[in-house]
C-alpha cells in the first residue's frame, strides 16, 4: 500500500480518527511508531516516516507508542480485489488465536501458493505474514500485560509465544523492554480473578443502539441477551484437544471510541480468538465514512434511511447464527428465535453465569451430526425436516472442513458451497454472506422487508436499483431493514 506523506502528516496534524489503523508514524527522534491519532506533541515532519502497518514500522526498527498504543488501532476495512486476500489471511491468523501454522498451508486454504501469498501481503502490509504475526502476537502481549493482572507466564501462552523465555526475548529484541516494564506504570485494571476486561478500539461515529436493537431482536434465549447499553452471550470454542465454554459481555464507550470486552477465566486460554470474533460480530474494522458516501443520499420518500456509524451485524458463532437463518426461512424473526432457543435449551449444555437468563451454550456443529436420524431429534421442537436436514448438512459441511465461515473466510467460494447444500436458496446464501462471511457487498433483493421497504418493486428492479450502493450493499440491506423496523415488527423474517 502506497502511502503519500504529505496526506499522512496533514492527518497527523489533525489527529484524523478516519485514518486511525490506515497508517502508523515513526518518529526518528525517538524510536518510536504511533498511530495518527496520537495525543503527544506533533513530531517534526522531517523525523516522520509513514508505514502501512504496525509491522512495517516495527520491522524499520521503531518501538511501539506507550501512550496512543498502536496495538488498540482499529484494523483495515477495505474490500477492493487487490487487498482482499491479503485481508483474508490476516483475518485468518487473527481469528486461530495467533497460533503457529504452516504459511504453505494458510496458502493453500485461501487457494494460492505461498509465493504470492507473501507477495501480496508483502504489498498491502509492507512486511511478510510471518513478521506480520509476531508483531501481532507482541502486541496482543503487550494488551494483556497492560490491562490485566495475568501471570506473565499465561500471558506468554494466551499471546501464542508458547513461553515466558520466547516472550521475553522478543520483548527486549524489539522493545529493549521486558513484559515487567508494561506494568511499573500506573495504571487501571479492569476485572477479577473471574474475568478480565480489554479494549478494542474503533472509528467513529459507530451506531451503537441501532446494532443492539438489531441483535436484541434476534437474540437467542438462554444464550444471548442484550441489557441496556450492553451485550452478553454464553461462548463456546474448541481449543486443541479440549472445548472451553465461558461467558463474554460488550460494553460501547463512545468517550474514548471503544468496546470495552469482558471476558470470562474459562476463556483465558483462546482470549485471541474471543476478541477477533467480536471484532467480527461488531464489524469493527469497518470505515463508517466510505460507507456514507455511497449510502448517505439514500432516502425513501424524503426520508433519510442510513445512518451514520451504522455497522453490518456479523456472527460470534457463524454455525449458531446459519441455523438461526435455516430456522427463519419464511417465518417470522419472532417465531425464529423461539425455535433456536428451544434448540439450545434441549442440545446445548447448560453453563453458570452471573447473570439471570443467561444459562445454556448452543450446540456445536459437533453434536448436531451426532443427531441420527435428525428428524427425530428436532422434529418434536417445532423444527419441520427438510429445515432439520439442511442444519445437519451444514454441520457436516463444517466439520469435515468442505466449508468454512466467518472471519478469514473467502465469501465468494464459500457461497458456492452453501448454495449446493441442500434447503440453501439464494435468499439465505446472500443473507449468509452479510452476517458469516462479512461480505460487505451482498443483497438479498427478494427479501419481504427489502421489497416492503422499497414500495414492492419487482425483484428485477430491486436488483437492478441495489447496483447503484455497491460496494457496500450489505449495509443498504441492513439500512432498509432498520428503517422499516422503526415503524413495525422487524420482518426480514429469515434470520
């Protein structure tokens, strides 16, 4: 990624958060790199010099800010071709927890070889994948040590260092600090020996009630719940031979533009993959004023029907929420969340929180094969069988790999996929790839609350219409659906 240092220094002076994530400065008189949002005294521009990526200007020798700390910055949200793989991979790394992994076989899960892997990713970030991760993996370290109590030796692990020593080492390598020196200063902690609390950061404006209300009405019982300004839901992920179950809540503190998340101890060990999938359910690196460009002018009958900050809803468990979608194919939202919560209820496993009606994980992809035949078992809750069929088939899809879903996912090759699995029309493939896939660029133009938003036009002209948002027509979707949420029940009714 080209970067003009002209631009990048007037977006220093003015502490633009448009460009917070886009571009870190390294400043030569003092070692170190920060982001564009940084609050210390503007640096001479003859000592800036401007990096794609938190990587790049480590790997140009400069050590992370203490104050603005690069490691908050929001990620990338572009969506052209020629980042997108990139973006993928980078996804993909984030989302397995930071761990070890063979870049041949990252690779040759995105469908490329492992030489243009590196090229390309070389071009959008300004270093290798590996560089890439081990900067990743020292900032999520340096998070850690910074906002929570955790024994430097978790720390290591949770941060995929694998030890104290390695974590050490690459510490005083790149910081000329050790993992002790992030906690002599003073600081705040938030949380307790039952849970930690981390900060993700974001670009405003961000359209925090709008997302809740839209998640609220979609939330299963017993396995999410929203309260207030805040969301909670019951976690399920499978780490290395065991599954860890816990509980996680979401707080918005729009004063300092970011998610606070609470994390439960059960989840300390896969704490990488918890933040990278709310970042996915959130749509955190999503940047609201390219968005407004393209869908500010959309109104309906005079009425404006974007709003500013507004996000695209993503999935925390994207098989949780593909049957939630199976389940609403022609039925009310209502009644949708009814079914999957009778679904948890029965197959999920029952987990202690602290907070009232927050009490069952849902069934993973692994129990639902085990449901021979699958009829049987869902049948009597309400759910008809060719639906029951197609939640088997998914889960058998993604247990035996043929698909994959959510961050990291390639969203045109996995929507080939979904369309061949039995009960999967083109409405749920569509719906699918907006919430996950986070594919920022889908439409489900024969939805009933789209063609009931739009007057009930013809699909053809609904289409035809939906070309003048791209690339960004996720986001008229999820618009026209909130616009006709606020005068009635929500009716996408498929999810």
């Amino acid at each position: 990624m080209l970067l003009d240092a002209e631009t990048c220094y007037t977006a220093l002076q003015a502490r633009d958060p448009r460009f917070d994530g886009r571009f870190f400065v390294g400043v030569s008189s003092t070692g170190i790199y920060c982001r564009p949002v940084c609050r210390a005294i503007t640096p001479r521009k003859e000592n800036c010099s401007f990096y794609p990526s938190a990587a790049a200007a480590e790997m140009s020798g400069f050590r992370p800010c203490l104050r603005c700390r690069p490691e908050l910055a929001p990620g990338l949200g572009r969506v052209d071709a020629q980042s997108r793989l990139a973006r993928l991979a980078a996804e993909r790394m984030e989302a397995d927890g930071l761990s070890d992994q063979s870049l041949a076989g990252l690779a040759a899960s995105l469908g490329v070889t492992d030489r243009h892997l590196r090229r390309v990713f070389a071009r959008e970030y300004g270093v290798p994948p590996v560089a890439w991760l081990q900067t990743r993996r020292l900032l999520a370290a340096k998070q850690l040590l910074t906002e929570t109590s955790l024994p430097v030796m978790q720390v290591a692990m949770d941060a995929g260092f694998g030890s104290v020593r390695r974590l050490n080492a690459m510490f005083r390598q790149r910081y000329a600090l050790t993992p002790a020196d992030c906690r002599k200063k003073e600081r705040v902690v938030a949380g307790t020996d039952e849970s930690v609390t981390l900060s993700l950061a974001y670009r405003p404006p961000f359209a925090w009630a709008t997302l809740l209300k839209f998640l609220g009405e979609r939330a299963i019982p017993g396995v999410e719940q929203v309260e207030g300004s805040r969301y909670r839901r019951t976690v399920v992920v499978s780490h290395r031979e065991s599954t860890l179950r816990g509980w996680i809540g979401v707080e918005n503190r729009p004063e300092r533009s970011v998610l606070e998340v609470t994390v439960s101890s059960p989840l300390f060990p896969v704490i990488n993959q918890v933040l990278a999938r709310v970042r996915f359910l959130f749509d955190m690196n999503c940047v609201p004023e390219e968005i407004g460009e393209k869908l500010g002018a959309l109104r309906i009958g005079g009425e404006a029907v974007f709003e500013p900050g507004l996000r695209l809803p993503g999935c925390f468990d994207p098989f949780e929420m593909t049957v939630r979608a199976i389940l609403g194919q022609q039925i009310t939202v209502r009644a949708a969340r009814t079914l999957a919560g009778r679904i948890a209820a029965r197959l999920g496993e029952a987990l202690p929180t602290p907070f009232a009606g927050l009490s069952v994980t849902f069934p993973t992809a692994e129990r639902i094969c085990a449901l021979e035949p699958v009829e049987e078992h869902l049948g009597p809750l309400g759910v008809i069988g060719a639906r029951a069929r197609s939640i088997r088939a998914l889960a058998v899809a993604l247990q035996t790999g043929a698909i994959r879903l959510g961050p990291g996912a390639d969203p045109e090759r996995e929507m080939a996929s979904l369309a061949r699995l039995p009960g999967f029309g083109p409405w749920t493939v569509q719906y699918l790839a907006m919430r996950a896939l986070g594919w920022p660029d889908a439409f489900p133009h024969t939805d009933y609350g789209v063609r009931k938003a739009l007057g009930n036009l013809p699909a053809g002209e609904i289409l035809a219409l939906s070309r003048e948002w791209a690339p960004w027509r996720s986001y008229a979707a999820i618009s026209l659906w909130n616009h006709l949420g606020r005068t009635s029940e929500p009716v996408n009714g498929r999810g």
